[in-house]
C-alpha cells in the first residue's frame, strides 16, 4: 500500500469536497427518486384516445353548467371549468380551437358561482 504524507490543509479540502459531493449526490438521488412517484392528485388531464378530460381515477371530468349571464357564446369567457371528487380546476381555453386546455390552478365553489 501506497502512503502519500498531505498536510492538514489538504486534508480538510479534500474531506470538505467529498461532503460537497455526497450532499450533491442525496440531493439529486431524492429529487429523482421523488420525482417518479405517482401523482396523488385528482389533478384532470386530457386523454386523447377518449377525446376528453380524465381524473386521475379514470373517470371524466365532470364540467359544471354555468350561465352566461344573457351572453352569446362568442361574448362568453374562454375558460373551462373541470371538477374532479370536490376539487374544481380552472382551464383557459382557445375559443374554438384544438389547443389543449392550459391549468389555472384549483378554485372554491364559492368562487365559481360569482
């Protein structure tokens, strides 16, 4: 076995960057390890085989009947409401185009009835 003599400085450069690298290493391990586990909301998407928004469950997403308020269609606000179980999601949408719906993060019943 090979012996190589450093000084203390040395040493304690080489035990602080191998702490760096370990602490770098959980890091990136948990964020990947994280980021591979299954979605636990009811957070609707898309499915594209079934043409139509999907909970998590599989089920579709129900969309609530809201009143325009005397408006016609066109004057109508271009966002799509989705409810999933109790959580309701807010989509903008693009009029009469086939652009996917883009999230607008969850709402309160109360805020859907204004």
């Amino acid at each position: 076995m090979i012996q190589v003599k450093l000084n203390k400085t040395k040493r304690v450069l080489i035990g602080l960057l191998l702490i760096f690298v370990l602490i770098f290493v959980i890091i990136f391990g948990l964020a990947i390890f994280l980021s591979n586990q299954p979605l636990t909301s009811k957070h609707p998407r898309f499915d594209s085989n079934k043409g139509y928004m999907v909970c998590s469950n599989g089920e579709r997403a129900a969309t609530p009947k809201k009143s325009t308020g005397g408006l016609t269609v066109l004057d109508a606000p271009k966002t799509t409401t989705y409810i999933c179980g109790s959580e309701y999601w807010t989509y903008w949408t693009a009029g009469l185009s086939k652009e996917k719906p883009k999230w607008d993060g969850p709402f309160s019943l109360s805020e859907l009835n204004e």
